[in-house]
C-alpha cells in the first residue's frame, strides 16, 4: 500500500470500532456476500457483512462458521428483519457468537437490539432518515449506517447528500456512522470522512471484484449499465407496504410490479394476511436475486446494483479495489490541502 499518511487519522476512528485495518465495509447482498467473499474482505483488511437472507438457520449457522475457518479477522452477520426468518436467525444468534450483528430490510424493535447485544456481539443498524438515527441510537446501536437512496437493494427515499447534512452532521459526534448509497471512488470516501464519517460502506464495487461468486453474465451486465438504469420499485398502495428496492431495469422488475397487483387483489378480497403478502415479496426478491446472481438469468432475475454502478467499468480483485479506493482518498485529500494553501 503507497503512504496514507493523511488519510490515516481519518480512519482511526472506524477502524478501531470495526476492530480492521481500514474501515471500508463490504456490505450485505444476498446470494452475493456469501463467505468466501467476507473472508476475503475480512483478510483483505477491511470488514464485510454476511447476508442471512432467509437462508434456513442451520446453513446460516453453517456459513457462519465457514467464514470463522477462513479468517480470524472481524466480520457482521445480516439480519433482514422482514424475512420470514428473522425471528429463527436472531435466536440463533446467541450460540454462534458473531463479532457484529447488523440489522437490515426495515429497523429493529428496542427488545431486539437488546437481544443482538446481549449476544456479546456489537451492533449496527441502518438509518434512512433524521427520526430513525434517533430511535435506533436510543434503542442502543453501537454505529449507525447511513445509506442514501442511491443504494442498491432495499432502500430508504432520501438521498445520501441529504442525509450526510441531517444526520451525520448531527450525530458523528455521539456514535460512529458509517455512510451507504452512491459511494464508488476513493475521492467521495475521502470527503466522507472529512465530514465526520467513520467509514464507508459500498456494495456494487464488490459485486464486481474476482473473488465475487456471482455469475459472469450478472458483472457483464453492471459493467453495460448507467447509473439511470439502477430503478428502484414503487409501492403501488399502503395496504401492502414494501420496502423500495433498487435493481437494474429489465422483465423481472415487471414481473414484481404484476406481483404487487396479485397480492393486492388477494388483500382487498381477505384471501390472505398483509405479513403474508409481505413475506410473498420477500421471498420474491430472494428467489429473483438467487436466478440472476447465481443462475445468471439477467431477464428474469433481480439485478440489485447502487446508481454507482455507473462507475464500474472493469473486475478488480479485492487487493486492487481497496489500494485503488485508499490511493484515490490519499489523493484527493492532498488535492484539499492544495486549495486551502496548506
């Protein structure tokens, strides 16, 4: 690694939280950060997420241990709390011992922050507005994720640019926050933390690295895409409220717009309970996901990427990606300096 002599102190402060030498967080993706992709990470020095999806419990509990084997560094563990799951997956989570636990898919209730934490484990929770930063640093999150809407897969409707100024802005100073949605260059990284962040998280740049198992066919199409192409799915009435999801635009969006209509239809003629439907959507994105990342099916299936898929031209390894993103911030914070006239 070339000297990060500024860009160290900028760092400190995540990576002593995160316990990693850089705190640049691969984050959860189902299907995709499975664990030959967070050990990886992990032994790559920085620090990734393992998505429990609604993978039965006793594969997670499996890939849990898998991922152990293979590194002796810090890692999370992905709780979607809208998976059918969920419940399963936080139970289990007392006898695996996970250094991290990070809730996702919509905000953990205060009793389950309590029980994530009771586990030993340190906890990180998402937050997509002003209100839930509050709640879940009142419910006890040990560090805050911040993630705009230009984030790939479950999202929030405000943008990243936004949230930095009410959010990060109000509360870097009370709790680590780590920033999501939109990030792709070591040159934004590098203003995140200026602004107070504690680290970054990014999904898409891994998608597209070679340790990454997903199918050819599915980086082929992040390597075609614009940043327009990266849609995120409408909600199309309150009685079914679905978290919006940002994937590449093709038939399988479609298909979920049709699902919406279906499940819709089955609640207003009392055919089935809204968690039920929730959970068909669910199941939905999971099932979707699995056939374009794994089976390479890039109609049908759901091709989740962040708007900064625009910024991917090229497969790195994981070595590359991080010397490219901490070079490119020792770089632009040089480049500060130079403006300032220091």
């Amino acid at each position: 690694m070339e000297n990060i002599s500024m860009l160290k102190p900028l760092l400190k402060r995540g990576s002593e939280f995160l316990g990693v030498e850089y705190p640049i967080i691969c984050g959860a993706m189902t299907w995709v950060s499975e664990p030959k992709l967070v050990s990886a990470v992990a032994n790559a020095g920085a620090f990734a997420c393992l998505a429990g999806g609604n993978a039965p419990t006793d594969i997670l509990r499996s890939q849990i241990e898998e991922v152990k084997q293979r590194t002796k560094n810090n890692f999370a563990v992905n709780l979607i709390t809208i998976a059918p799951s969920y419940h399963a997956h936080l139970e289990m989570m007392k006898d695996v011992k996970a250094p991290f636990i990070v809730f996702a898919g919509s905000f953990p209730k205060e009793k389950e922050i309590e029980a994530a934490k009771a586990t030993g484990a340190k906890v990180m929770c998402f937050a997509s507005t002003e209100s839930i930063a509050e709640r879940m640093i009142r419910f006890g999150a040990d560090a805050i994720i911040l993630e705009g809407s230009e984030a790939g897969g479950h999202i929030g409707h405000v943008a990243t640019t936004v949230l930095v100024q009410q959010v990060l802005y109000k509360f870097c100073d009370q709790i680590p926050i780590f920033v999501a949605g939109g990030i792709g260059t070591g040159k934004m990284m590098a203003h995140m933390l200026l602004m107070g962040a504690a680290g970054v998280q990014l999904g898409t740049r891994f998608v597209m690295t070679e340790e990454s198992n997903v199918h050819p066919k599915f980086k082929e199409a992040f390597i075609r895409a614009n940043a327009r192409d990266a849609i995120s799915t409408p909600q199309y009435d309150s009685k079914l409220p679905v978290v919006a999801v940002r994937a590449l635009r093709n038939r399988g969006t479609a298909e979920f717009g049709a699902l919406q209509l279906r499940l819709l239809k089955e609640l207003e003629a009392g055919n089935i309970h809204r968690q039920e439907a929730q959970e068909e959507v669910e199941k939905f994105w999971i099932g979707a996901l699995r056939r374009a990342a794994v089976d390479g099916d890039i109609e049908m299936g759901s091709l989740m990427a962040g708007q900064s898929v625009g910024l991917v031209d090229k497969v790195l390894s994981i070595g590359e990606l991080l010397t490219e993103l901490l070079t490119d911030a020792e770089k632009e914070l040089a480049a500060v300096r130079r403006k300032l006239g220091c």
